[in-house]
C-alpha cells in the first residue's frame, strides 16, 4: 500500500511516500513501514529495502504496483 505522507522538514519539496512491504508467505506476519520521498530511485529504494528487512542481497524480491499480486 503506498499513501502519500507529509514532505519532510529540509528536504527538497518532493512529497514523501508511505510504503507497506509485505513479505508474503510467512506463517506469521513479516512486515515493514518505510517513508520514502518521491523522487527515489529504484535502485535505492533496493538498497533501503535490503536494510530495512534485513538482508544481505540475497533474497529474492520484485516490486510490484497496484492490487495484483
């Protein structure tokens, strides 16, 4: 789920995301809150990704828009 959160204090006037990262197939619920501005690029938002659940670049992922998955 991405909602649109406020921009944050001394940064650019690029307005921050809220993001939801699930990881599915768990038995018990593995998730993460992220706040992210909206100008990142994708290969930071990996690597804010890799830190924010832990891994060490060898979990397979993909990033997926909208309600199918």
């Amino acid at each position: 789920m991405i909602s649109i959160s406020e921009t944050a204090a001394g940064k650019a006037n690029a307005p921050i995301y809220q993001l939801n990262v699930v990881l599915l197939g768990s038995a018990t619920p593995i998730w993460r809150r992220l706040h992210v501005p909206a100008d990142a690029k994708l290969d930071w938002l990996h690597a804010v990704l890799q830190v924010a659940m832990g891994w060490t670049n060898s979990h397979l992922h993909q990033f997926k828009v909208g309600e199918d998955y």
